[in-house]
C-alpha cells in the first residue's frame, strides 16, 4: 500500500470565502441544484440487480461460446460502454437501501 499525499493550503476565512465565491461563481449553476429524488423500493433494486446480472451473464455466455466456435460469420454485440457504471449505480443503490451493519467500536 503506497501512501498518498493530498495537496492543502491554510487560509484565513476571508481567503476561503473568496476563493469559495470565485468557485461557486465560475460553475455552473445548475450543478449546484439538487437532482430530482426517485422512489426505489428495495423489491425494484432486486429486479434491476437480476436483470442486469442475467443480462450480462448471457452476453458472457454467448460470447464465450462464439470463441468457441470460432466462426467469423457470428458477430456478436459489444458489452454495453456503460455497463461497469450501471453496476456501480445498482451497487449504490444497494448501499443505500440494504446497508451492512458495523461491528461495534
């Protein structure tokens, strides 16, 4: 395990509230509104975790078996660009929504 270095700056609170403005004022705004909530019940999250899984197990599958075969003429599609991010959305969700519990301190 390397270690890691963060830069860091000491300011005054007239420097942060500054620098914070000169921040805040050149993004854009939008970004600084909250995003729309979506109801997700934990029954939708187990459906969209299956279907994801399922989906890519196939793909996987079929893939596999076109390696397989090695026959040119099959051309089967691409994994989906975004699938990594899609797990990584229903990995949060699942988070969320089913949280571990900590071994107490």
């Amino acid at each position: 395990m390397g270690s890691a270095s963060l830069p860091g700056r000491a300011l005054t609170f007239e420097e942060a509230h500054v620098r914070l403005r000169k921040l805040v004022e050149t993004a854009d705004p939008r970004a600084l509104e909250p995003e729309p909530l979506a109801s997700v019940s934990r029954r939708d999250l187990r459906e969209l975790t299956a279907f994801h899984n399922a989906a890519m197990a196939s793909l996987k599958k079929a893939r596999a078996q076109e390696r397989e075969l090695r026959m040119p003429q099959l051309s089967l599609p691409e994994y989906p660009s975004n699938f990594e991010k899609a797990a990584d959305v229903l990995n949060g969700l699942s988070a969320i929504l089913f949280p571990k519990s900590r071994p107490a301190a």
